[in-house]
C-alpha cells in the first residue's frame, strides 16, 4: 500500500492588517491584554465583499498545485475544511471546482474546526492509499471577520480569530521512506457547548414535542431565530476559554505522543512540530511537556491569530518557505477545537 506525500503546499492571507491597537476603537481592550492571554499581535481580514472562503482557498490552491507540477486539470478529489462556509449548503469544495474550472470529480466538505485541515489530510491519505485517486487537493480556509461580535461582550472571542487560507496536494510518495506515516483522529462530544456557534440551527430538542404542539406559528418562529436570541449574541460564536485551554493542554501532547508511539520515534527524533494556532500559550505549554526545543515548534499566531482550519497549513507552508523543513524530516501536525476534536498526523518529508 502506497504513502501519500504532499507534493505541493500554498497559502493565502489577506492584505488587511488588523493590529490590537485597531480593536481599541470597538472595544474596551488593549495591546497589553490580547498578547498576555494569547500571544497574539494582529491578525488579517478578507475584504468583506470581495474575498471569501472559497477565493481565499482558491488562491492557496494555485499555488500548491503549481508547486506539485500539475495542474487544476489533474486534480482529480477535493476535500475542503472549513467552519466558515460561503453558504449554509452547497460547501466550498464544490465552489472550488467551479472557480478552477475542474472536471466533474468529487468534492468533499470536512466541518471539523480547528482540526478540520487534520482530518481532511486523514481523508485524503486514505484515499491515495487506496489508489482511487492520484492528485487530491486538500484546503483549510476560514473568513471569520464577517461573523464575530465586535463590542466588549464578545472580546474574549472575537480578539483571537484571523482570516486566511492553505492548501496542500496530496500524490503517492515516490518512495517507501517518506510521506504520511499515520493519522489519528479524536472526539469527544460530552462538552460540545463550551465552544460552539448555536445559531443558525436546528436545535428544537430543546422543546419536547407537547410543548410545541401547545405553541401558536409566532412562538415556533421563535424556536429558531429570535430578535431574543440576536439580543442575547446567540449568533455569535460562544466559548468557555478556560474550560478549552484545560482540554487542549492535555490531548495536545497525548495526540502527538500517539503518533510518536506508533511509529517508534520520540519527541527529540522531530525537526518540526506544527501546532494548530489556538493559543501562544498552549502551544508553550505543549512544547514544555514534551520537552521540545523553542526551534522545534513552529508558531505564527502573533501574525494572523486563530485561523481555525486554515491555521495548520498556514503555518506548514510558512515554516517550509523559510527552509525549516527539508527532505528527510520529521513533521508532526496537530490540533484540537471544537466538538471536542482532536488529530495529529505524523510526515516523513
């Protein structure tokens, strides 16, 4: 059974620079803050009419496909993650195809957040294992600016996300040493709501069937989405920060020392770990756990902040342009974010 390799990797951030200080003018917050509880200095947003997912994950597409030396012709799967889709439905995988002008191949959305890039990389992997396809174009793109809560009830969130896109093309590895060596992949659904976007949704288990038999049609309009609910920021992202930091900080390192264990290598044998960008100081206190080196870990927060599924290829790309990564060596990708998910995926370059 043959590896998968990444052939080629690309990325895309937005021109428009967000710093700290640009928050200050919606709400009460500062510089000072935002980097002691995240690390994080700026972050870019998509223009709002212009750039969305798709576009963003078009243009990191374009670039990876060109490094691999093929082209959007020869693409023949695409597995898409995101949170942050142009529609409700259809996903972006299938706008991709459109913008690139692809054949009729199949288009895979993947709704895992955080570790969406994670889990999409597992999918493909599988794929050109089994040798059903050859070039597979993977993405993580994320538009959050369009949907956070810019007023000081929504800070605590809304100070973290950034927008940007990366993409990868996975092919078989042209030998038995390098490539993918395994993923693994995780959840844990019993804590779903401390990170979690309520609305739009279709969650009316929260009525039991005689309740609503007994509500007139204004009261089911309001099951759904309410002037209420805006009020109350039902709209906007909610998260529990310290009850996630508590979770991260523990299956972070057990996630990446599985995929260690299972390949019979230890945390000293890895020349690049690259860490979701949740949090400057989860990836800290990851990389003291474990025992790596500051050189050993790869973070570019401080730049774009928590670009969700788009953050793990971000981060690859850029740490391979500045030549941290050559042939030969040990790369270890990992995230966890809502649901709770978790993954890691373990590379031979």
């Amino acid at each position: 059974m043959p590896k998968s390799r990444i052939a080629g990797i690309g990325m895309y951030v937005p021109q428009h620079v967000v710093s700290n200080n640009d928050l200050t003018s919606y709400m009460d917050t500062s510089d000072e803050w935002i980097q002691e509880r995240t690390g994080i200095k700026e972050r870019r947003y998509a223009h709002r009419t212009q750039e969305t997912t798709t576009t963003m994950g078009v243009e990191a597409a374009k670039i990876a496909i060109d490094r691999a030396g093929i082209t959007a012709q020869d693409i023949d799967f695409i597995v898409f993650a995101t949170l942050s889709p142009d529609y409700y439905f259809p996903g972006c995988g299938v706008l991709v195809q459109r913008a690139m002008k692809m054949g009729e191949i199949g288009a895979l959305d993947v709704r895992n957040q955080c570790s969406g890039f994670v889990y999409a990389l597992s999918v493909a992997d599988q794929f050109i294992k089994s040798g059903m396809y050859k070039n597979i174009l993977v993405i993580g793109s994320e538009k959050h600016s369009f949907g956070l809560d810019f007023s000081t009830r929504g800070r605590n969130v809304s100070v973290i996300f950034g927008d940007g896109a990366g993409a990868v093309v996975l092919q078989p590895a042209e030998d038995e040493e390098s490539g993918i060596l395994s993923t693994h992949l995780h959840s844990d659904g019993e804590s779903a709501e401390i990170l979690a976007m309520y609305n739009p949704g279709t969650h009316a288990n929260y009525w039991t069937s005689q309740q609503v038999a007994n509500f007139d049609e204004a009261e089911i309009g309001q099951m759904f989405m309410s002037h209420e609910m805006i009020d109350n920021a039902q709209n906007f992202p909610f998260m529990d920060g310290p009850s996630v930091f508590k979770k991260a900080v523990v299956k972070f390192p057990e996630v990446i020392m599985e995929a260690l264990n299972t390949n019979g290598y230890k945390p000293a044998d890895i020349k690049v770990l690259i860490p979701h960008q949740a949090n400057l100081r989860i990836a800290q206190f990851v990389q003291q756990k474990l025992g790596l080196r500051e050189e050993q870990v790869y973070n570019n927060i401080q730049k774009y902040g928590n670009t969700t599924a788009a953050s793990v290829p971000i981060a690859l790309c850029e740490a391979w342009q500045q030549g941290m990564i050559e042939k030969g060596d040990l790369v270890c990708l990992a995230a966890f974010g809502s649901g709770f998910t978790w993954a890691s995926a373990l590379i031979k370059w």
